[in-house]
C-alpha cells in the first residue's frame, strides 16, 4: 500500500512485472501512454510488411516445385540460391549485370537529353505539340521488341542494338510525362511571374521546371522500367553479353538454377535502381506530397 500511495504521487502508475511502465512527459510533468503502445518507426513497419511478403512469395514458390517435382521446369529457391553463390563467385553476375546496367545508363541519358527539350517544348507551345503528336501516337503503341529485327539488319549484334530499343521505349513516357508536367503548372504563377516583369527564361526556370518536376521525375521511373525490361528481350537475340543474354545461354544448356537465378536477379537490381530514383525524387521535390510513393 505504502508503495502505491509513493507511486501515485509520484506520478508513475503501478505496473504488472515492468510491462506497463510509463515515462513522464518533459512538456508537462504529465504521464505519457505506455512505451509498448508506442508506434515502431514507420520505416521498420515497411520492413516488416516487405519481409513477410518475400516470405510468403518463397514459401508458395517452394510448394510449387515440390508439386511439380521437375527441377527443370521449376527448380526450388534453394537451387536457385545455390546456383546464384556459385555464379557470383565466379564472377558472372557481377559482369553481366554491370553490362545491362551500363546500357541503360547510357540509353536513358540519351532519352533525357531527347525527350525533355522536346517535352518543354510542346508544353509551352501547343502549335508545336499539334505538329508533333500525331507522329507520336502513331510511334507510341509499337512495341520496342517490334524492332528488334530491323535494329538487327541495322546495328548487328553488339551494344548498339539493346541501346537503340531501349532508348525508342524509354523516349516515350518520358516525353509524355514532361508535357503533362508543364501544362500543369498553375497558370496564375507564371502571369504573377510576368506582370512583375520577370523575364521568360527566368520564369521557366524558376516557376516552370520546379512546378512541373515531380511529374517528370514520375515519368523518369516510367522510363526506367520500360528501359529495364527491354534490355533484357533486346539481349535475349541481338547482345553477346548482359542477363539477357545470360538467361539465353544457360535456357540452352537446361541449366534452369542459373536461368531462374538470373530472372531473380533482374527483378532486385530493378528494385534497387527504382529505390535510388524514389530516393532522388524526394530529395529533388521535397515539397510533393506523392514523392514518398
């Protein structure tokens, strides 16, 4: 009794073995809500929902192939994995995937160097967007695999090629992306712009472009999973090296492990790639509420 009179004045509440304890809060001398109430920070709650995803994705995974009892077909995620250590020992996975990764690398920066000018452009000219539009729907729905046959007459089998593809896919939303972002710019910010007198490249450079980039930083990720996966369809045929080529390779030789290895791959360094772009995305537009998405 004696114990509990003390802890009442001194504003702590009992507790059963320590689990409930409270702490008092600094502002008011208050008591504050348990500390196993307390919310775990938000990104370990990520963590934890993305963990026990890959968990249940493996597990069905490894009751498929246990069903199908054909490791060619459908090999198990423990040979996958142990295909995967063997093939980063010998340094496979590293040359390969840092080929694909330095081909798109250059082909989106080749894409941005094209679409963007252009995407400004169209945006803050409508004569100009209704010259070009046309020939950009006419280009948009043709898949980049499409070409794939004419890029092999024209550039051969090499590096040309998968850039080329990627290039032609990643162009698009990028393009897109851009002009949707410069027509959504508030049009009252940039008449309060020019009645101040500012001039025409200042308002574009300081009212237009921050406006308008969290919609083009969408477009660059749009881009960038398009790139992806045309890299690897482009090098399945026409790149001596690179996952695509990877994955052609081992599919001959019946060497499922290393193919499903390599699939597994592509998916985590796509991953990772869109991570960092998320990443710049909200360092670059911190004021958009979406850029956390």
């Amino acid at each position: 009794m004696a114990d509990a009179r003390a802890n009442l004045f001194s504003g702590r509440l009992p507790s059963e073995g320590g689990a409930l304890s409270a702490t008092k809060s600094p502002a008011d001398g208050g008591v504050v809500a348990p500390a196993r109430h307390r919310g775990a920070p938000a990104w370990l709650r990520r963590t934890g929902v993305v963990l026990r995803s890959y968990a249940l994705f493996i597990a069905a995974w490894w009751l498929l192939a246990a069903w199908n009892g054909n490791p060619i077909q459908l090999p198990d995620p423990a040979s996958v994995f142990n295909a995967l250590v063997d093939l980063a020992r010998d340094g496979e996975l590293l040359e390969h995937t840092v080929v694909s990764s330095t081909r798109v690398v250059i082909a989106l920066s080749i894409a941005v160097s094209l679409a963007l000018p252009l995407g400004f452009a169209m945006g803050l000219s409508r004569r100009l967007e209704s010259f070009v539009d046309p020939l950009v729907e006419l280009l948009r729905p043709i898949s980049g695999i499409a070409w794939i046959p004419l890029a092999l007459f024209i550039f051969g089998v090499g590096n040309m090629l998968p850039i080329f593809i990627m290039v032609y896919v990643a162009f698009f939303p990028l393009l897109l992306n851009t002009v949707s972002g410069v027509r959504s710019v508030d049009r009252r910010l940039i008449d309060a712009s020019r009645t101040m007198g500012v001039s025409r490249r200042a308002v574009l450079e300081r009212v237009v472009i921050p406006a308008s980039l969290p919609t083009v930083m969408v477009g660059f990720r749009l881009a960038f999973a398009s790139a992806w996966a045309a890299v690897v369809a482009a090098e399945l045929i026409g790149a001596p090296s690179g996952l695509g080529f990877a994955i052609e390779w081992y599919r001959q030789l019946l060497m499922s492990p290393k193919v499903f290895g390599f699939i597994a791959l592509i998916g985590l360094v796509g991953f990772l790639f869109d991570s960092m772009l998320r990443a710049l995305q909200r360092k670059l537009t911190p004021w958009h509420t979406g850029a956390s998405a």
